[in-house]
C-alpha cells in the first residue's frame, strides 16, 4: 500500500478536529488518531464523512499511512501525556521523521524533547497555535520553533492554514531553535492575560462608577472597536454585553466573577522574574484572577471593610473618553513589556527572534489579533534594534495623547475605591521608566547596612563596588555585589 498521508494529528478534541479539517480543506491527506478509539469513530462517521482524511486505529496503523519524511503532530494535554506519546511513536519512526507538539506546553519541555529526539535522529517541532476553536477551523496564528530542520518538511503545511493579513502574508512564520515557538506563545498568552484585563477595568469603570447598562456599554466597546482599539478582545466583549439571557437581562450580569486560568500567564511571570523583566501588567492580570477567586473572603470582607462610595460624577462623555485613553496607554505598556520580555528571552535563550515577524504573526487568527500589532510590526521594520517599544516615535505620540485621561482614570478610581491594578500598575512603570533616578540609591544602602551586600557611587565607573562600616561595629568584610 503506497502511503497517502501528508501529516497525521493526535487528539481528537474540538481543536485537533478542527485543524485536520483545516488541513483537509486545504488539499493536505491527514490521518486521524486517538487513543479512545470510539472518538476516531465518531470523527470519521461525523464531520471527516465524505473527505479524504484517514482514519487509524493504532499508532502503528498511522505511521504506515504516511509519506516519508512522517510528520506527526499531536494536540493533546501539556506534560506528561505528551512524552508519553513521544515515547509511544518512537519505534515506529525513522531517522528525520517529525514530531510536533501542538499544544500549550511549557517553552523548557520543548527545548529538553528538542534535544531527546535530535539524540535520537528525529526532528522536533514545538508550536504555538491560537486562535481557539473558530480559529483552529478557519486560520489559525502559528509560532513553530524546534530543530531548524523540520520546517522546509511542515511550512508549506503551516503557512497554508494559518490565518492570513489583508496582504495574504500567513500569520506563521519559522521562529527560532528549541523553544522559541512555545515561549512565543506564552508572551501572546501573557499579553492575552493583560489585555482582558484591562478591558475588565475599562468594563467596571463603567458599570460601578458611571452606572452605565450593558446595553449602554455594548455601544461604547461597538464604537472602540472602529479606531485604533479595534481587535479581536474588543469585539468579542462588545457582543458579550449585547448578549440577553432566556428572560431577557444581560446575560453577563449572571455570570458568578471567579475567574479561571490554565497557566500559561502564570508561565509568563515566573519566565520574567527569572530573567528581570518586570512585566508588571501581566502579573497583576494573573493576580486579579487569584483575587477573584477568593469570593467567599471577598463577600464576607465587603460586609466588614468599608470604602468611598463608586459613583464618579464627572461628565460622563469625557470620562468615557478618559476610560479609552487609559486602556490604550496601558495596552501599550503591556506589548512593551511584553516584547522586553521577548528580546531578555532571545538574548538568554541564544534565538534570534524577529519582533516585527512576532507581531505580523499575532496579527491575525490568534486572540489578542488587532489593528495595533500592525504599528508594532512597523516599529521594529523601522528599528530592527529598538529597545523599547515606548521609544518608538508613534507610540511616544500615542501615549503622549493618553496621558492626560489615563492619569485622571487612575487618580478616579483610587478615590472611588474602583480596583483598577492594571491601569494603575500600567502607569506606575511608565513614570518609572522615565525616571532618570529612582530611590534604589536609598535601598542599596539598606541592603549593605544590614547585609554588607554593596553599592556603586554615582561619581566612580559602573561595576567599582563600594561596602560601608554605617554603624562603626560592622567591620569593612563585604558580602557579595550584585546584579542589576
């Protein structure tokens, strides 16, 4: 039997189903695996009837439906279900045969399995996907990274089901060696952490400040989302608002405000503290999640801790337009950081990661898809070495035209008693990061009063480290210097 498949899929959930029709669609022969039989069944009595996707039931059976070299990819629960399966297909595999790992795994996982099969003579591809289930169906974002030579065996296959920019350019691109792909998709799933938060705040402003209806606040996010704010978040919360349950109040209003996650903003912030990249934004959005889900604490404090009343009274027009200007800013503060984080990784890591390519790649089919990443795209095509987004002119300009409302939204809601983290936080390393001299002067000296841990003077060479006896009892042995 002469083999006819170009890519085999493992896991069956709506994900991997709606890939593999993706694929199909696209005139790729896949076969379809799972470990519960019955769901390959079902798949190929269900929506695969009538294409020319492949059914197997074995892994054996997959492998021999495959063209050489056999490119498998699986989408199936990060950790240890994916080296199991690794482990799995192995012997059934030859020299420059690829896995891929579709799922959300952690960036160190995919550089040691990189490594497990390269030992091996097997190629490995670790990949971002997003875009969820509509995404996955119609055109997804795709980060591959992994061993360098697998991609010419799966970009032609990638690149025709992503998602596509109005120039046709897909939405995937090769992003470096081991775990670059993965790690990619952490930082989308970290800003995507950031961004819904932000949108949450901008929601709450409104709703507990102003008073605003869903049905009022449904015609504001419908009208952010016709200018530079316009994205995917944005869009989606617009018809959240607009949703009516069975008796004809707004569903949203029903939904209990625990909120849940999967880990990956997580991820995100231990990566950035390990590296020094203070992605504050990112981990007060992982922390408002935390503080969500201690409802019942919340319940029983809000009936002993009292605050300000909410009602902010300014002009509602103008404070709405303030609420907009504090979310761009902060949104732009986010992919600041966001993208510092990208650039410590690249450094750390040894990938040679292209932003601008990044954000092309974020700019359609993945969640935090907008308008805006096609800015940032032409900021880092202008600077291939910009070190900060905030020093790229246009966003100077933007943030300059922010910053009026952004800092009154901020002041508002600490007077209203309003929780508003990330727009506060957003703020804070944007006054931070302009600061020629911050007090860490103050906190140095601290460290080697207690700790003889150093310090550097302002009028000696940076790295000549300093310790003093402050007390007189100290002695003059330090500890150690430091890192900045």
């Amino acid at each position: 039997m002469e083999p006819k498949g170009d890519i085999a899929l493992i896991g069956l959930a709506v994900m991997g189903q709606n890939l593999i029709l993706n694929m199909n669609d696209n005139g790729f022969t896949v076969v379809a695996y799972n470990r519960t039989i019955s769901k390959v069944d079902d798949f190929m009595n269900g929506e695969a009837k009538g294409t020319n996707i492949i059914g197997a039931r074995s892994i054996e059976e997959m492998v021999k439906h495959l063209k050489r070299p056999r490119r498998i990819m699986m989408l199936v629960k990060a950790g240890q279900a994916v080296d199991d399966f690794i482990d799995q297909i192995i012997p059934y595999l030859e020299p420059g045969d690829i896995i891929i790992d579709g799922g959300n795994s952690l960036f160190q996982d995919s550089i040691r399995r990189t490594e497990y099969l390269n030992a091996r003579g097997l190629l490995f591809v670790g990949t971002g996907v997003s875009g969820g289930e509509e995404g996955a169906r119609r055109g997804p974002s795709i980060m591959p990274g992994g061993h360098p030579d697998a991609w010419p065996h799966v970009k032609d296959i990638f690149q025709a089901i992503s998602a596509k920019v109005e120039d046709g350019s897909p939405c995937c691109d090769w992003v470096g060696n081991d775990g670059a792909g993965h790690y990619v998709k952490m930082i989308h799933n970290g800003i995507e952490y950031g961004d819904m938060q932000l949108i949450c705040e901008a929601y709450h402003l409104m709703k507990e400040g102003l008073g605003m209806s869903a049905d009022e606040m449904h015609e504001v996010f419908a009208d952010w989302n016709k200018g530079e704010l316009d994205s995917y978040l944005i869009e989606i919360t617009r018809d959240i608002l607009g949703f009516k349950d069975i008796d004809g109040e707004p569903l949203v209003e029903k939904i209990l405000d625990t909120a849940g996650q999967k880990g990956t903003g997580k991820w995100t912030l231990i990566n950035s503290a390990e590296l020094g990249i203070p992605i504050t934004l990112i981990g007060e959005a992982v922390y408002s999640r935390c503080i969500s889900a201690m409802k019942e604490e919340r319940v029983a404090a809000s009936k002993k801790l009292r605050g300000p009343k909410p009602a902010i009274r300014n002009d509602r027009t103008k404070f709405i337009e303030d609420i907009r200007s504090a979310l761009y800013a902060s949104k732009i503060i986010s992919y600041a950081q966001g993208f510092m984080l990208l650039r410590a990784a690249a450094s750390d890591y040894g990938w040679k990661l292209k932003y601008g390519e990044i954000a092309l790649m974020w700019r359609g089919g993945c969640i935090i898809r907008s308008q805006f990443l096609g800015k940032i795209k032409e900021a880092f095509e202008k600077r291939k070495r910009l070190p900060n987004l905030l020093l790229d002119p246009h966003f100077k300009r933007e943030i300059r035209k922010c910053q009026r409302g952004w800092r009154n939204v901020v002041a508002t809601a600490a007077k209203k008693g309003i929780p508003a983290p990330a727009f506060s936080t957003a703020l804070n390393f944007f006054d931070a990061f302009r600061s020629e001299r911050l007090p860490a002067n103050l906190l140095q000296a601290q460290r080697d009063y207690f700790g003889a841990h150093t310090y550097e003077r302002i009028d000696h060479e940076r790295g000549e480290f300093f310790h003093t006896n402050w007390t007189g009892r100290g002695g003059n042995v330090s500890s150690t210097t430091y890192d900045a």
